[in-house]
C-alpha cells in the first residue's frame, strides 16, 4: 500500500502544477526517446494515473475487492521499481513543486520514464 501511496502522491505533485497536455500515447518509448522537461514527465506520469483509475474502477465492476485491488497495485508498483526511483530522486522530486521553474535532470527523466514504462508493462499483462 506505501508502494501505491508513494506513486499516487507522484502523481498528485506532478500534475498539481496543471501544466501539461493530456497524452493518449499507451506505447512506451525508450528514455532517450523522450523529452526532458517537467511538462513531459507530467504528461507521461498522468497518462499513466489515468490508466491506474480505469483499471481500478474496471477491477471494482468486476467484483473484486480492495484488498485484491491494492495488492494488484502494489505490485504494479514494484514493477517499476518505484520506491527506489522516488526515494533516489526526492530531493529534485520536491524542487518540482507548482510554481517552481525547476526543470529536471536528465537522470531524473531517464529513471522516471524508465519506470513507468515497466509500470505500464505490469499494468498491461493485467489487464
């Protein structure tokens, strides 16, 4: 469940600073493929959130429950390495707050963009 916090709380601060398009992308790209930019790593970490909430709410339909769910997610989670990642980068992470005109590092963005994708390789086999 820390797991599933610690990403969903990625998620929230990322796109609380609301300044990034929607991506309908669900096709991964190597890091080195993608942009560096705060904006970028919002909209790739928000496709991703939106594609949790539909899994989620497509997995209570079904009858399952919470515990079921979250479980999923933890290891969804885990998948991507996720509280490593977070933890390794927390402090440029907490520059990135709304406002801020922080852009992130190119290691940042290769390791994010590298966890969402087995995130969303996790997600996919689950689905």
């Amino acid at each position: 469940m820390k797991k599933t916090a610690l990403f969903l709380s990625l998620a929230g601060a990322l796109s609380a600073q609301g300044a990034f398009a929607q991506s309908t992308s669900t096709q991964s790209a190597s890091p080195q493929n993608q942009a560096c930019s705060t904006e970028a790593l919002m909209a790739a970490n928000q496709n991703l959130y939106d594609q949790f909430e539909a899994y989620t709410a497509n997995r209570m339909d079904q009858g399952q429950s919470v515990e079921e769910i979250t479980a999923s997610m933890d290891e969804i989670t885990e998948a991507g390495n996720a509280t490593e990642v977070l933890a390794r980068h927390q402090e440029e992470l907490e520059m990135m707050e709304p406002g801020s005109t922080h852009q992130p590092s190119q290691a940042l963005c290769d390791d994010m963009y590298t966890m969402l994708d087995q995130m969303q390789v996790a997600l996919d086999a689950r689905q």
